[in-house]
C-alpha cells in the first residue's frame, strides 16, 4: 500500500495552487462518469497517460467543471474582494448563481438558495423539515477557502469552514466534514503529512460526530464498507482519503477516486484538492489542465481557465 507524501520540494504557492487547480480538475474529469459503475474510468482509459480522459459527457463538455468547482470560485472571489469572510456576500453569490440556472445543483442546496429566507435561516429551515441535510455539496466546494485560511491555526480555519458550511447545509454532519477538509490542506500546505495528522484532527471534531469520521478516515477503511452513498458528507471524504493513502501521486489517486464510480465529480473533486496540496500544480497533468474551464451562471457569462484560476489561487494564499 503506497502512502501519500507532501513533496517537499513543492513551495507553498505551489502546493495552494495544486489544492485550487486540482480540485477543479477532479471535478470536470469526474463528471462524465458520475453516478455510473466502478471501475468505468480504467475501463475507458486503462493506461496512464495516455491522453483523452478529459472527454465530456453527460451532458458535460471536455474539461467543464461543474457546480463544485463553480461555487468554490464564488467562495473564494467574495472572500478576495471583501477581504474576509462576508457570509451575507457569499450566499448572495450562491443566490445569483442558482438564479441562472447552472448545468447542475443539488436538490438540497437549490432549495436553501431559492426558498426565499434570509441567509442565516434557509438551511437551518431546509434541515428542520427535511432532517436530511449531510450530502457533500459543502464538502465539494471547500478548496478555495481551506488555502485562504490555511495560514491561520486548525481552530480558526475548522471554524471558517463550519460557517460557511453553514450556508447551505443545516446538518451539523456536513460542518465537520468540511472542517476536516479544511485541516487536512492546511497541514499539507504547511509541509506536513496530512494523513499522520488525522489522530489530532479527529479530536477537534465535534463529539457527536468524531466516531463517524474515526471510521471513515481509519487506516483499514476502503470504500468498500460504506454503509451510505458517497453523495452522503462523510463516505466522500473517506472515499477521497483512501485514495490519497493509497496511491503514490495526483493522477493515481484522482484515477481511483474516479474509478469509485457514484457521485464521480465531487469525490474526485475533493480527492483532487487533498492531493493537489500535497503534491504540488506540477504533479497534475498538463493535458488535463489544458482543456479545464469554470463557466459561471449569474456572474456575466464569464468563463474562468487555468490562468484565471492560478491568480485566483495566488491571491487566495496570498
């Protein structure tokens, strides 16, 4: 079993940008295959380098990110021009963004945006009467502000990323998935192993979800014991640790998160960000890179590339 390594020689800017660039690229590489079969991805594209993988489908042109890479840009450009965390400013651009109507959005999370009540409300509402609230779509959406608050300690960056959890996901389940995420970058962009910190992380989840991610983020887990769909907060986190541990580099470990099969996109995704911290930009293809755009519904058609979202990254870790 390979163990995943922060490669030492990758400086920090490096190691925020691979977390932000390799997010989005998990995300439009496993979009084409979301909700299919395990094991489809390595059945289309056995070899390694190949080339192509980045073929569309779905729905989804080659290379197009989807709503988890669109909301993290969201994040992260209110958190750059308001120059701290405006959680007002940032469910205004959610808003905006589900008003016109992206390609995808999760039933849960369009409900919040589009219920009508006020932002410190409508997922606390939505979880109220639905008592179901722990998909991963905070979870999904975490790389751009897990590197904008990497530089502060685990307590303030596991907080930045309940609240902003918060927004959409009124299931406390969903905070501390997030939390977690946000920790495990800070560490790795810190230079540390991610992984051998998990112990310590776990203590800093709330008590009456520790015993859940314990499972979950132990050693011997895989994918194979989840009890839940990994749309569900806690197996998508696991499901992306185990792929980090036990794989040797980026494009191993996005390749087994996507082979998973299920909710492809958001798996890869995170899977993306943790390895993207930990190995480096330079670690991630170039030809996935080459074809990745960001359209952004609600934000004047624009559409963001790898250099937009490398000066966002920068910016961010600035």
């Amino acid at each position: 079993m390979a163990t995943a390594t922060v490669t030492a020689t990758a400086t920090w800017s490096e190691r925020a940008a691979g977390a932000i660039v390799g997010s989005a690229v998990g995300d439009a590489l496993g979009a084409p295959f979301e909700f299919g079969p395990a094991g489809a991805f390595s059945a289309r594209f056995p070899v390694c380098e190949a080339g192509g993988e980045m073929c569309g489908g779905g729905g989804w042109d080659p290379g197009e990110a989807t709503d988890d890479t669109q909301m993290a840009v969201l994040v992260a450009e209110s958190l750059v021009e308001r120059g701290r965390l405006d959680l007002p400013d940032v469910f205004a651009r959610f808003q905006r963004w589900a008003a016109a109507e992206p390609k995808d959005i999760g039933l849960q999370t369009e409900d919040v945006l589009t219920n009508g009540m006020p932002w410190d409300l409508a997922a606390a509402a939505h979880f109220r009467t639905t008592v179901r609230a722990a998909g991963n779509g905070s979870l999904m959406r975490a790389s751009t502000a897990a590197v904008r608050f990497a530089r502060t300690g685990p307590h303030t960056t596991m907080d930045a990323a309940r609240r902003i959890a918060a927004l959409t996901h009124g299931d406390p389940a969903a905070w501390e998935g997030t939390a977690v995420f946000h920790e495990l970058v800070r560490r790795a962009l810190h230079g540390a192993d991610p992984l051998a910190a998990l112990p310590e992380i776990l203590d800093l989840v709330h008590p009456g979800h520790r015993d859940r991610y314990a499972v979950v983020l132990a050693p011997d887990w895989h994918p194979g014991l989840a009890t839940e769909f990994n749309g569900a907060v806690w197996p998508c986190l696991g499901s992306a640790v185990w792929a980090l541990r036990t794989t040797g580099g980026y494009e191993e470990a996005v390749r087994a998160a996507v082979d998973l099969g299920g909710d492809t996109d958001t798996v890869a995704a995170v899977t993306g960000g943790l390895a993207g911290a930990c190995y480096g930009l330079d670690a991630i293809p170039v030809r996935w890179t080459e074809p990745l755009h960001v359209p952004l519904p609600g934000s004047g058609n624009r559409v963001l590339r790898l250099a937009e979202l490398l000066d966002l990254a920068h910016r961010l870790a600035a």
